[in-house]
C-alpha cells in the first residue's frame, strides 16, 4: 500500500483539496469531478483516501452525498496553496 505522504504530491488530489477550499460551500463529487478534469469513479476513489485520512467529510442530503473540509483538510488544502504560490 502506498504512502499517505504520496497522496498530497499527485496532481487530482491536491487539486480538490484547493478546490474544496476556494469554494467554502459543500460540493457534491460529480462537480468536483469535472473542476479537476477526472472521471467521476477515480473521483471517488481519491474522496474516500482523503476521508480515511479525515480530511474531508461527507453529508447525506437525500441522494447526493455532500463533501466539505475537515479542519485538518482546511491545513493540508492552505499548505498546499502556500506551495503553489512559492512555485510560481
């Protein structure tokens, strides 16, 4: 099994921690799927490896599942912005 430390360095999942960021209000997956530019189903897969690391929550609104920042995803996602700004 990989490393969670391999999680943050690939590009998908960094990018919905930021996105999940700039945008404060709950997202549902298939959106995020498609600001990230990646299938819903490898989505998903990223989702649930984020929320085994607890950075992100999931709320049941009748069908759709909401997704929001935990506080310790609210500290990765900023880290990983401080990263972006540093290598521009």
């Amino acid at each position: 099994m990989k490393d969670n430390f391999d999680v943050f360095f690939r590009r998908k999942p960094a990018l919905m921690l930021v996105h999940l960021k700039k945008n404060s209000r709950m997202r549902y997956g298939s959106l995020l799927a498609k600001e990230v530019d990646c299938t819903y189903s490898h989505a998903v897969k990223i989702l649930q490896k984020l929320e085994e690391l607890k950075l992100v929550d999931f709320e049941k609104k009748g069908r759709i599942k909401l997704i929001k920042l935990t506080k310790k995803g609210q500290e990765v996602s900023d880290a990983i912005s401080e990263i972006q700004r540093l290598v521009k």
